[in-house]
C-alpha cells in the first residue's frame, strides 16, 4: 500500500485539482456545481426499489397515509444519499 502511495504522489506532484479531477472545467465552482447537477437523478434511482416493493409486498393494506410516509421516506432517504455524495465529492477539490 505504501508503494502505491508513493506512486501516486510522485505522479501527482505539481498537479492541481484541475488537473486530477476536472480537466474539463477551469473553476471548481463550475465543477461543483455540474457534480451536484449530474448526482441527484443517480440518488432518487438508487432507492426505487424501496419506493416500489413495500407497497407490492403488503398489497391487501394499502392506504393513503401508507403510501404516503413511504414516499416520504423515499424522498428523505434519496435526499440524504444525494448530500452525502455531492458534499464528499465536492470536498476533493481543494482550489
């Protein structure tokens, strides 16, 4: 592990976050706020299935107040993934 350490900061020196992570964008602020843009669809997909099988799972008690606290949850749920990713991305850029 060490090795690839030393790797990786022999490789890296001298380089910037533009470099390394966004070569594409000259600021990180266009970069951020592309990252942010592009996760949130991934966050609201990844949690579908706890949307969609709940309620197919328990077909005969069904009612408005169930559906409606699990989207809440799904939504709440999807929310926090999507903060948690944006802002552990976000905090590797260092310009």
């Amino acid at each position: 592990m060490s090795t690839l350490s030393k790797c990786f900061y022999e490789v890296s020196a001298g380089k910037t976050c533009r470099d390394l992570w966004h070569p594409e964008f000259t600021h990180c602020r266009s970069y951020i706020f592309d990252l942010w843009k592009r996760i949130i669809p991934g966050s609201f997909k990844l949690y579908l299935p706890l949307l969609i099988l709940p309620p197919l799972v328990k077909l005969d008690g069904w009612s408005k107040s169930y559906l409606i606290n699990n989207f809440i949850d799904y939504v709440k749920l999807s929310l926090a993934t999507y903060v948690q990713a944006a802002l552990s991305l976000t905090f590797q850029c260092t310009c």
